[in-house]
C-alpha cells in the first residue's frame, strides 16, 4: 500500500488532527515518485524543493477543518501553465518553454492550498489515447506496466493510480480524462465546456477543450472540482455562473433519479463481454438502489467519431499555428528566410501524429472543402446536442460505457473498430459540452474497467451523487495498483 491509496478527506483528517503534517505528505509523495517513476514514467518535471516551501509554509498556518486540500500534493497536466515551471505540453516543441503566467486552474488549487509536486505526462499537444506519443518517452499503467495508462493525461492517471499523489489535474477534449482514468482504476471528471476556466491551457480543440480532476474516489473529485470550477472574466468561454455546491447533496443517493440508457451503446458488438457484463452490473446496482431506468435513444452518436475527427482536427490546425519558430518554444539553427524558419522550426519539433493532424486539419478547412466537411459537421453537432436534449426530457443522467476493453499493451493498437466507438463514446460529450464523470466499476484479467454517466449542463453536482450512491455500496475504488514503492 502506498500512503496515498487512501483519499483526501482522510488525508485530510490526519492533517486536521496533526498525525502528519503538509510537509510529510511531500515527503512522502517524493518517496513513491522515486520508487515507482522509473517504472511508470509519470512525470515530466518535479519541483520538490518548491513544494516543501509550500508545505512549510502551509504547516506554519494550520489546516482547518474543511480546508480539505491544504496540504495535499497533487500534480498537473503539461499542459496548463505554471509561472516560471517548464510547461511542454509533451512536445520538443515546447522542451525549454517556461510559462509566463499562471493557468487559472493552477492558480485555483494553489489558492486552495494544494500543493503541486509536478508536471505529468501526456501525448503531445494531448493528440492521443496512449500517453505514447510524447516527446518525454511513454508512461506505463501502474496495474501492469507493460500496458498503455490511456491518455492523453496518461502521467495524471498513472501517478494517481501508482499512489505518488492522491489527485491530479488532467485535460479532456476527445476522452483525455475518462478514458485513461478507466484505464487506472480512478474517477474522472470531464466537467462542463466553460465550467473550469481554460486561460492558461495549451489549447488542442478551441470548442471541445475541458480542464478537470482524476482521483480515487467520487467524494475527493468533487472537492477538487470544487476548488478549480467558477466564472473567469478573462477567458472568454467561461460560465458565467459560480460553480454549484459539489458536496452538499453528495450523498442524496438514487432514489427517485431516472437513469437513461442506450442499446446500442451497451448491446454494440465492439464491446467486449466482460466490460458489457460489468455496466449492466453496474445499472443494476443503481437500481437496486431505487433508481429507476429508462431506454433512450441518440440516433446521431454513431456519427461522434467522424465529428470529432473533423471540428477536433480542424480546430487543432488553427490552435497549432502560434508555433512559428518565431513565439514560442523551437526556433532551427538552419533557416536561410521566413519560409525556411517555420517550416524546419516546425518539422524538427513536432512528432509524427501533431503532424498528421495539422495536415488533416489543413485539408478539412481548405477552400473547397470546408463547406463539405467542417461545416456539416457543425450541422450534426446540432443535431446531436438535440438527441441529448430530448433524452433529458424524460431522464436525469444517461449511463454509457467509456472504453470498450481493458488497457492493451505499449507498442499494441486498438482495432479500428473499438479505437472508433471509443472516440465516439468520449467525444459525444465533448461535441455537446456535457459534463461526464467515469468510474470504475470492477475489474476483468487483472484490469480495470469504467463506465461513464452523462449529465446535463453544470448538472456536475448530479453525477457526483449518482457516482457517491454507487462506491457507498461497492468497493471497486479501493482496488490498487501493486507495483514498486510498496503499493
Ligand atoms: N484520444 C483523443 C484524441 O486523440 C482524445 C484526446 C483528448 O481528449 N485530448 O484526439
């Protein structure tokens, strides 16, 4: 076991009552970074010796009651900016760029007194399902470290799962949250598009981008939702509402909730019957527990892949272009014009997948097809957020798988088939700005499997009481990782 397989309200408790201090809790994050990182690869950078100036700092204050993450080391994604840390997104691009401001998500878990201990691993530019496509070298799963953590946070779900730190912060555009999380054994939250403010992330897809927590259990996922969710006046797509009370209806439980669930997304032939047997258990512990469930239907999501892959491409095409050789991060050596200094900034830097996606992303957009393309899939992303809207007229949340297997091994491939139900598993949410929380729901050969239930939006404080109700009766969440450092 490692210290942190436990969670933050109970970490928090001990700090409350001084069994440890803030600095202990680095201490002892430190100690299973260093006995399990070679393994896992989680990290990008560390910054020990600021986050036990943080701790002390904090010590020396005291931690009241309720204070519930003062004092609890967390770690962050690449890429959200931290002044003067090395943010790199993943990328040689950005190898030596130090960010010259603060992330307002950053900004948030610090005023709340988190202490951050380092940057996580992630696929480049967070364009992945692997946490393979990084710059960094690749992260492994903690539960068997010749399998893939998931990704694109892949280094936020392994260090969580791997015990070096009880929470972490990760982004979600296409699944970068839930399916790596599903991954891990964690819970993961992909809050509302707006919810949590993206000033300071590394933008992929401008519309789909969403900042959110991966943790062990419901209850330590709001509270950190809690710390970093609110209105943002200096990002534009910020909610303007303050974020709802995450914990006060928390454990409510199910009772008089309609559940919504769709066939084919369950019944469909690319799910393995493990992970099928697994959700509808799952149902029928929610059930069990008074809710009521209800068949709807989204006739548009078998089209959530090829949206995704069109607005998600495009959109990572026009967010690519402020690296110019000239800005940010990589200039080349050799470059004899203008031309010559984008071009061999950009070719020497990037990796194979951000190339591909800007060349896509260019085709999608060009002239003669961005009507054809780019356009009507902004048509079927209306008709989606349509499908969702109706199904809400008759249920509270709808309940969905997240992947449709287990992790599968470094240097393996998803078949097309499963790899494409899974985007459009993710993406639907992101294409429609829903919140969806993910949650592990047992295990199958020695891994863990998830599922995901979808809310309406900023209807976060809902799922978090559906999720409450489901690890009150099942013990899923306490299953760990056994790997190096004692965990
Ligand atoms: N796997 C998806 C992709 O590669 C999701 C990425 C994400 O959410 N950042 O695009």
């Amino acid at each position: 076991m490692s210290f942190f397989d436990t969670n933050i309200i109970s970490l928090h408790e001990q700090l409350v009552n001084k069994e440890v201090t803030a600095v202990d809790l680095v201490e002892q994050a430190f100690a299973q970074i260093e006995a399990s990182d070679g393994d896992i690869n989680a990290f990008i950078s560390t910054n020990k010796e600021k986050a036990l100036e943080q701790a002390q700092t904090i010590d020396s204050e005291g931690i009241q009651e309720g204070e519930y993450l003062k004092g609890i080391p967390v770690a962050v994604k690449d890429n959200l900016l931290i002044k003067g840390e090395k943010t790199t997104a993943g990328s040689r691009y950005l190898e030596n760029y130090e960010a010259i401001f603060d992330s307002t998500a950053y900004s948030k878990l610090k005023e709340a007194g988190a202490v951050v201990v380092g940057k996580t691993n992630m696929d480049e530019f967070a364009m992945g399902a692997t946490t393979e496509t990084s710059y960094f070298g690749k992260t492994a799963n903690p539960w068997d470290i010749s399998k893939v953590p998931g990704g694109s946070s892949g280094g936020s779900a392994a260090s969580v799962a791997a015990g070096q730190v009880p929470a972490a912060l990760g982004s979600d555009t296409g699944g970068s949250i839930r399916q790596p999380a599903s991954f891990t054994g964690l819970v993961g939250m992909k809050p509302s598009y707006g919810l949590v403010s993206r000033l300071g992330l590394i933008a992929m897809s401008g519309s789909l981008d969403t900042v959110g927590p991966m943790t062990r259990t419901v209850k330590d996922n709001a509270i950190v939702l809690q710390a970093i969710a609110g209105y943002d006046e200096a990002e534009m797509t910020s909610l303007p509402d303050p974020a709802a009370d995450y914990l006060e209806n928390i454990d409510a439980g199910v009772e008089g909730l309609t559940i919504g669930i769709v066939d084919e997304l369950i019944d469909h032939e690319a799910i393995s019957s493990d992970v099928k047997e697994l959700v509808q258990a799952a149902i029928e512990t929610l059930k069990a527990q008074g809710a009521q469930i209800k068949t709807v239907s989204l006739p548009h999501a078998s089209y959530a892949n090829d949206l995704y892959a069109l607005i998600g491409r495009a959109e990572s095409f026009t967010s690519m272009h402020r690296y110019d050789g000239i800005r940010f991060g990589h200039r080349a050596e050799d470059y004899e014009d203008l031309e010559s200094l984008y071009v061999n900034s950009r070719t020497e830097a990037f990796g194979s997948e951000t190339k591909d996606r800007i060349v896509e992303g260019a085709y999608i957009i060009s002239k003669d097809r961005i009507d054809d393309y780019f356009f009507k899939a902004a048509q079927v992303r209306t008709l989606l957020k349509e499908d969702f809207s109706k199904a809400y007229e008759e249920v509270d949340v709808i309940i969905t798988p997240i992947t449709a297997d287990t992790a599968h091994n470094l240097a393996g491939e998803r078949e097309d088939q499963v790899g494409e139900l899974e985007t459009a598993l993710a993406a639907m949410v992101n294409l429609t700005g829903l919140p969806a929380l993910t949650l592990p729901i047992g295990q199958t050969q020695g891994l863990p499997v998830g599922m995901q239930i979808i809310g309406q939006v900023k209807d976060e404080a809902r799922l978090y009481q559906v999720g409450q109700a489901f690890q009150t009766t099942t013990d899923h969440h306490q299953a760990h990782a056994e790997m190096n450092g004692g965990n």
